[in-house]
C-alpha cells in the first residue's frame, strides 16, 4: 500500500535538482488535468550529454512531465502548465515558439515501437523531408544511413529498405523509432518506457545503445524498472504522486537516497 501524499515541508525535493552543464532547465512545473493537479511545482535541470532516469509507481507524474519537455500535453484539451521550462534559455512555452520545430529537437520515443506504415527508407526520411533538411537524393540517403547506423540498425535492414517497417521485429522497430526521432538532429530524446514492450535480449541491445548516444545527445527516460534505471543513466529523479521527490546522482539514489519516500520505493515497500 502506497504511503500518503508527503506534507507541503516533505515535499520539497532533496538531492540535486541542478546540473552543471543544463540543457534544458524546469522550474515549479506544474501540470493540470481540468481541475486535478497531476504534477506539483517540479524543478529539475537535465544536463547536457547525461541519461536522466524519472522512477516512481505507477501514476506518480512521470510520463506526464516527459510530455511537459517536448509540449505532448498541448495534444491534450483540458490540460494547463504553468512554471517555466527552458531548452538552451529559451521558454519553450513562449506563445512564439512553434511546436513542430521544437518536437525535432526534442524527439519522443513511446512506450509501444509505432513505425509508419510506409518502407524503412520512407520511416526515416519523413522527418528530413518535412523540416527540408535534404535537397537532393543523396543527401537524403546520407541522412537515412547515418540515422539506422546511430541506431544500431543499419547492417540489419541495409538491403531491406524499401521493405515496410512494420515488418521488422519489435526490438528492430523501436531502433527504427529512435533512427527516426535522431534524423531530425535532434538536442534532446525523450523515451517514454522504451522497452517495456520488448523481450530481454531486446531490451538490452536498446540499452547499449542508450549508453553509446549520450555521447551526442541528452537522453530524458521514464522506466518502470529500477535495475534499468540503474543500467543506463547518470541521474535519477523520483516523483511520487505528483511530487518530484529526489533527484541525484543514481548510484546514491539507489545505495543512499536521502527521502524516506525514495528509500521505501527503492526497498520495494511499495510501487
């Protein structure tokens, strides 16, 4: 049984919310679903070319403050944010920013590989083509290879092209998801419970290559598994209920944490 919503002094988040080198920047988020508040005052830096894990049980906020960084929520009619979160010092909830360039560089990878139904090739290139990121052909092929290559997918589907996407294996068609999010250069990938619908051998490939793009992008992921939270990011951050609990380094999240929240989470009295 899950321990009662923490009061307004327990509440503050502990660890270390801020980084040294922020590419995006959140301050008192809050999220609202019509009249219930889904997501309280939450501030966090992710830094520059870092894996930031967000835990927590099921229906604590996570997912729903992934969305708040790339602005997934607009899609949602009753939903409002307040608070301030920058990408590079810009607000991306200023009224001039357009969302369609702002999801290139804050690319999403879901839950469930959701391919195009359209060839490999086509799943890539789709992106490029709508941001006019390739005039000719060749440029396009070039970006196309570079992307499956970043991806890990490239010897695998290199003759297979102009075959459907949906025809791969679901571990190959999460890659393909990733190639097509890394096609549109992005700055940061958001990746919503990457793996959860995958088998382990799967999962794990997906997880080496979480760790080989840190090197070029900074990677937001939520995941329900603690063990893979531990695998792959440099921080992590723990909400419970709505609440940004704790944030810090994640060998101390998981050997020290700070707040009995995290801890009982971590030791698995509950979630």
């Amino acid at each position: 049984m899950s321990p009662k919503r923490p009061n307004r002094e327990d509440r503050r988040t502990v660890g270390l919310p801020l980084s040294d080198h922020p590419r995006m920047t959140c301050r008192n988020v809050n999220v609202y679903y019509g009249e219930k508040q889904a997501i309280q005052d939450a501030s966090i830096d992710i830094g520059q070319n870092e894996v930031l894990a967000m835990i927590g049980p099921s229906g604590c906020g996570k997912s729903t403050f992934l969305r708040c960084l790339n602005r997934m929520n607009d899609t949602i009619d009753n939903c409002r944010v307040t608070g301030e979160i920058l990408l590079d010092g810009q607000d991306i909830y200023d009224r001039k920013v357009d969302v369609v360039p702002l999801r290139a560089q804050v690319g999403m990878v879901f839950q469930k590989p959701n391919p195009f139904p359209k060839s490999i090739y086509d799943n890539i290139a789709y992106g490029p083509k709508i941001h006019g990121l390739a005039a000719t052909r060749s440029q396009m092929d070039e970006i196309v290879e570079t992307s499956l290559k970043k991806a890990g997918l490239w010897e695998e589907v290199k003759d297979r092209l102009p075959q459907p996407g949906t025809g791969l294996s679901g571990g190959q068609q999460q890659r393909l998801c990733i190639a097509r999010a890394i096609a549109v250069s992005p700055e940061v990938i958001l990746m919503d419970e990457p793996c959860s619908a995958l088998d382990p051998i799967a999962t794990a490939t997906v997880e080496e290559l979480i760790n080989e793009l840190r090197e070029q992008y900074t990677i937001v992921i939520v995941t329900h598994n603690m063990q893979q939270a531990a695998r792959v990011s440099q921080r992590t951050a723990y909400f419970h209920l709505g609440d940004l609990i704790e944030v810090g380094l994640t060998d101390r999240i998981f050997t020290n944490p700070i707040h009995p929240l995290t801890e009982d989470y971590i030791t698995g009295r509950f979630g």
